[in-house]
C-alpha cells in the first residue's frame, strides 16, 4: 500500500538538499521550500502507515540537517 505524508526538515533550503534527500534513500519525496524552509511530501509503500514513515525519517535521518517531525 501507499502512504502520503508529509515531513518537515525544520531547516532552511540550501543548495545540494534534493541530492542529500535522494541518495539518503528518499526519491519517493517530493522536495519543497515553503518560507525558507524544507518540506518533503513523501509517497512511500509500505504495510502500514507507521511503518513507511519510520522507514523515512531512518532513511532522513542519514544525512543529519535540521530536525525532523511527521504530519
């Protein structure tokens, strides 16, 4: 199944970030800069819900900028 959901970096946007995001194992997110800062909508397959967000914010939390919350 696919989940929507979407991830805030709480970090401001810098050149390089889609890169980080996608070789950290996320190029099932959509990156985005809403008033300086990251946000990632994410389309992720998993078994549950609670499942494809862990495995995100695991995958997210390679590459080690901002702090990291769900939606």
């Amino acid at each position: 199944m696919i989940f929507r959901f979407t991830v805030d970096l709480q970090t401001d946007f810098f050149d390089g970030i889609e890169d980080l995001i996608y070789d950290a194992g996320c190029s099932d997110a959509l990156v985005y800069s809403q008033n300086g800062r990251v946000y990632l909508d994410f389309d992720r397959e998993a078994d549950t819900k609670d499942q494809a967000i862990e495995s995100a914010l695991k995958a997210l939390q390679k590459i080690g900028i901002g702090t990291i919350t769900k939606s």
